[in-house]
C-alpha cells in the first residue's frame, strides 16, 4: 500500500467529491434524453473502455484466472448493485429523501471498516459519522415531500450497501489486484450487464442523440466514471476506508451547488446548515488526539 502525502490527497479529495457532485445535476439534465438504465450502462461501459486502453499497456497484471471472482464481485456491488438500483429507486421516492438513505454508506463504511478491517473507531468518529449524515439528512430535506415506498426505500438501502461492501471488498483484496485493471474490469462487466438489463426493459429508440446529451455522456464517462472510480479507490488503497468515506458526505452539497448554477435551482437554508454539519463532521473524523511527549527528568551530574 502506498502513503499519498498530505498535499496530494487534499487534491483528489477535491477532484472526487467535485465531479461526483456535479455528476448528479448533469444526470438530472439529460435524463428526458434516454432511459435510465441503458444511459447507466452506456456510461460505465464507455468509461471502462476508456481505462482499457490504457490497461492493456500492463496486461501482464490482470491476472484473470487469479481474479475473476473478486471482479465479477465489484461488478456486482459497484456498478450492477449501485447504479442499477439507484437508476430504478430514484422512481419511487423523492429525490431528497432517496440521495438522503444512499448516503447512508458513509456510516456503513465506518462500521464495516471497524468489524472487518481492524480500523479503530472512536467516540469522535462515530459522532462525526452521524454529523456528516444528519448534514445531508438536511440539505435533503426540502425535497422529502410526496408519498413513501417501501420498494423505493429498500431500494436505496439495497443502493448504499452495494457500494459500502464493494468499497470494502476492494479493500480487503488490493494487496492481489492492480488498481487500473481492478475499476476497468467492473466497469466493464458491469456496463454489459447494464446495456443487457437495459436493452430488455428499455428502447433504444428512446435515446436523443443531441449534442448536448452526447457531451454530457462523454464527461460523465470520462471523468465522473473512469477518473471518479480511479482516484475513490486511489484513497481507499492508501487511507482508512472510515476516513475517505466521510469525504463523500460533500458529494450532496457540492450537487445542490452545481445544480444552482446548472439548473438555476434556488440556495437555500438547509443547504448553509448541512455545508456547516457536514465540515464539522469532516474534522471530528479526521480529529486526532495530541500526543503528549513524555516527560524527560535530567539528573544531575555531580561533578567531582
């Protein structure tokens, strides 16, 4: 495992959590433009066919054989099991309220990291665990209105977990798996999956093929897809999983901001609490006791 410096997590940090928030708003923007689930998986695929061509530079390390199974496994979480279920949720709940459980995984990933991973938990982060989602339960508040589902809230439970145990399956197994082939293959898998469960329910025909959709698809592909996935299990390889997770509860606030300039949707106060939650949350996780030295008693020396 290698140790990112201080300087160069801060920046992918930034890159992660900025263009995972404005994936939501451009998603919203092209919908009317194609079904959700063939959109789902022509942006995966397209985003691992973007790192293929870049994996098969090294592709003495896909050790297929060895790896298939742990593969297949983060396709099934991270792509099939998130995005899937995610796509069709979002349907049945309000749009608050849906984003509200799927980021539950945050909390999850604390908990799993703590029972299968050894990293120590703490009063500070536990409470900053539940700061950080109780942040996002705010910001998302304004759009919890309308009629509940259980199907939909199952749903997006169903949403959070997958990506909380995909996130720690990658864990668990990195010391076996090359970073790019790891994220290019589920995305892979997953984007067939997709466009298959897609291509069954959905019609191409439906797609419009705008210049703007086509934009939009290629960046999601491109940097939310290819580059999110490769710089979130960047840190996850070289950081405690717990503390990488708490980052991802800036990802909803970073979306209303986008979608304020994007969709002219209005700021509101919810939005200011949760942003003033969600940093203190930041630091009680990151929050490390100060060590004090030990206490050096000199003797002094008779001299004779």
């Amino acid at each position: 495992m290698k140790t990112l410096s201080p300087k160069t997590t801060l920046w992918l940090v930034i890159f992660l959590v900025t263009i995972w928030g404005i994936n939501w708003p451009l998603t919203k923007l092209v919908l009317p433009d194609v079904p959700p689930l063939l959109f789902s998986g022509l942006r995966t695929l397209i985003g691992g066919l973007i790192l293929l061509g870049f994996a098969l530079k090294h592709i003495e390390r896909l050790q297929w054989k060895r790896n298939m199974k742990i593969y297949a496994v983060l396709a099934i979480l991270n792509i099939i099991g998130y995005y899937g279920l995610q796509t069709i949720g979002i349907g049945y709940l309000p749009a608050g309220l849906f984003s509200t459980i799927v980021f539950l995984q945050p909390i999850l990933l604390g908990l799993f990291s703590w029972l299968w991973l050894g990293e120590k938990m703490n009063t500070m982060k536990v409470v900053g665990l539940v700061l950080g989602f109780a942040g996002v339960a705010v910001i998302s508040s304004g759009g919890i209105e309308g009629n509940l589902s259980v199907t939909g809230i199952v749903l997006a439970l169903a949403s959070s977990l997958c990506w909380a145990l995909g996130t720690i399956y990658m864990k668990k197994n990195n010391q076996q798996l090359d970073s790019l082939w790891t994220v290019t293959m589920q995305l892979l898998i997953g984007g067939v999956v997709l466009m298959i469960l897609g291509s069954s329910t959905e019609r191409w025909s439906d797609i419009q093929w705008t210049p703007s959709f086509i934009e939009v698809l290629l960046f999601i592909s491109l940097f939310v897809i290819a580059g999110g996935w490769m710089v979130y299990f960047k840190l996850i390889d070289s950081g405690e999983v717990s503390t990488v997770g708490t980052y991802t509860f800036l990802i909803p606030v970073l979306s209303n901001i986008f979608s304020i300039w994007i969709l002219n949707e209005s700021i509101t106060l919810p939005l200011l609490i949760g942003l003033v939650m969600i940093a203190c949350s930041i630091a009680f996780v990151n929050w490390k006791k100060a060590v004090k030295p030990p206490l050096i008693v000199q003797v002094p020396v008779d001299k004779k």
